[in-house]
C-alpha cells in the first residue's frame, strides 16, 4: 500500500514540475517574443507633451483619435515595454488611449485569468504607473473604462479615478450575467444607468454605455434590449460609445443604429472585420475576425461619414487579436493609415 502510494506521489510530483518547467518556458519565450516586437519599433521620447491636443480641444469639431488598452495588454510585461508601446501609438498618430479599470489598477488573479483565456491577456499592465506612463508618453486619456456595480459602490471614488487620469468620461463596457431578453430587467438596467450617470454628473464626470452584441436580443416583437436602453436613458445623464462591431456581429442595421443614436454617440470603437487567410482554401467558408482598418469588408467610409455628420467626438480603435505578425503595434500602425485619412484631415481643415 505504502509503495502504491509513493507511485501515485511520485507521478504528481512529476506531472507538476513537468508543467512548472512547461508553464516557465513558455514565459521565458513570451518575453522574449515582446521585447522583439517592441524593440523592432522602438521610438525616442520626446519632450512635446499634450500641448497640441489641448489647443485642438478648443476646436468643438476637433474629433479625437485613440487606441484601446486591451490591446496592449501583451506588450505590458515591464513598464519600458509599455512605455514603448505608447510611445509608438503617440507617432502613429493617435493623441489618446482609452484606459480599463482591470488594466490601470491591481486586478485579481481570476480576472487574468479570464482575460487571458479569452484571447485578451492584460499581461503586467495592472502592476504598471499609468498615471506617469500618460504623462510621459505624451497622450491623453480619453475615457476610462468601469463597471456598473462598482460605480453604484462608490460613484465618487470612481470619479475621482477619472480625474486622476484627466479625463471626464466613465464607460460602462455591459454586464456580465445579464438576461438582456427580460424587458423588467432591461429597463431596470436603464434606470440604474440614470441614477448612476446623475452621480457621476454631479462630480463633473459623464457616463457612456459601450454596446457588445447581447444587446441585440429581443425583448419585444418590435424592440430590441439596445432600443430599450436608448429610449429609457436620459441624454442628460447616459449617452454611448457605440462599438460597430459587434453590432455587425450580431446581424443588425449599424447605420440605422448610429443614426438613432444621433448626437448621443460620443465615442466609436471602430474595428474592420475580414479574413485574412491566403489561399487555397481547404473550404469555401472561410473564418472572418477582426482586421486593420481598411482591410476588411465592414462599409467604414459609410460609417465614418455618419459618426462625423452626428458630432462624434472621438474614435477609438480596438481589436483583441488577429493582428498582422501578431504585433498589436504594427496593427494600430496600420489602421493609422485609415484614421488619419478619415478624421486627422477633417481636424486639420475645419
């Protein structure tokens, strides 16, 4: 029996260090795979901080351009990288980033996880200075990311969260074990979102809600949970950063949404969705994911045309992987093409 045993310990002491040296080694390779990348694209700081941007704000038709946090995450193992990283996104073109709460402050071990399982991996981002990584950088914070519960909490402290980054928009980036097809629960979510955003108001922060595809599930014959949560929010308290994304995703009329939004679209995640396999194809389906700007098949000159007749005020690129060499700063690179076309020309000649 005892002999048993130590034959069973043995074979999980070996299954363990066998998968510590695995886990190890593939750390190892991970990091030497980023500081690659990163020093394949390596840029010098500069001293110009945030000047031209701030005079462009003067400007009410001057529409922002930025780069959501996610898609650093995997550039974010030390703070030379990330600062790297931001520096590359500042010469591209962009002048902002979009900042998550789960990215910019400690986060748990199950949220990492999560992420990381999920094709989103943070990295060490959450253990970085975001606030001296900005400032040095030379961007701006156009938004930061939260959630609905932890700002029912404590409205105050994640205002204050907002303002320490300099910026005054809070989104809300959905809900997670949701039922988006109760009508009660939806327009529950809507009055929560009322109440939410008239705190915030009165700490000098707006909030925006950013759509995924759930919100297109219907809760009525006619209506879907997003039309609910439009017509019974308060443009004084809730307007939205609209992700086209995964509306398209989600087989709905992306123009007609934008165009029912109108002035209430503050913020756009912008993303372009395609394949990019090579043939021959083993298959006539091919997998379509997100893409560089312009290299897919989503009608963005349309889109574009409709987000800068409604006022948009920023745009916001966001894409969680497929990208080119799988290189998320060659990625933002190249869809810099697209933006500056569509919305740098339009600031520098209004």
């Amino acid at each position: 029996m005892k002999k048993k045993i130590k034959k069973i310990l043995t074979i999980v002491f070996t299954c363990i260090l066998v998968i510590a040296i695995f886990v190890v080694g593939y750390g190892i390779k991970e990091n030497a795979r980023i500081n690659k990348i990163v020093k394949s694209h390596n840029v010098e700081q500069i001293s110009e901080q945030n000047n031209v941007l701030e005079n462009n704000n003067n400007n009410s038709k001057y529409i922002k351009t930025g780069v959501q946090q996610i898609m650093l995450g995997t550039m974010c193992n030390n703070y030379e990288n990330a600062l790297q990283t931001l520096l590359n996104i500042k010469n591209a073109g962009y002048d902002s980033i979009e900042l998550n709460d789960f990215m910019s402050q400690k986060s748990s071990m199950l949220v990492k996880l999560m992420t990381k399982f999920s094709g989103m991996s943070i990295g060490n981002a959450d253990k970085l200075d975001w606030s001296k990584l900005i400032k040095e950088s030379g961007l701006n914070v156009i938004s930061l990311h939260s959630d609905l519960v932890s700002i029912e909490n404590n409205p105050k402290s994640i205002a204050n969260r907002a303002k320490k980054f300099g910026t005054d928009t809070i989104v809300i980036t959905g809900m997670y074990k949701f039922d988006y097809s109760n009508l009660n629960d939806v327009k529950e979510l809507a009055q929560r979102l009322n109440k939410v955003g008239k705190a915030l108001s009165e700490e000098g922060i707006r909030l925006l809600y950013h759509n995924h595809n759930c919100e297109l599930q219907k809760v009525t014959s006619e209506k879907t949970a997003y039309d609910i949560i439009i017509e019974n929010t308060d443009p004084k308290y809730v307007n939205f950063e609209f992700d086209s994304y995964w509306m398209i995703d989600g087989g709905a009329n992306v123009q007609a949404l934008m165009e029912k939004l109108g002035s209430r679209m503050k913020l756009w995640h912008i993303n372009d969705r395609g394949c990019t396999q090579s043939g021959p194809y083993m298959t006539p389906i091919l997998k379509e994911d997100a893409t560089e700007l312009g290299h897919g098949n989503i009608d963005l000159d349309t889109l574009s045309s409709i987000a800068i007749k409604n006022g948009v005020e920023g745009i916001v690129l966001e894409t969680h992987q497929n990208w080119i060499d799988n290189d998320p700063i060659k990625s933002i690179q190249v869809s810099s093409k697209y933006i500056q076309e569509k919305f740098n020309n339009k600031n520098t000649t209004n």
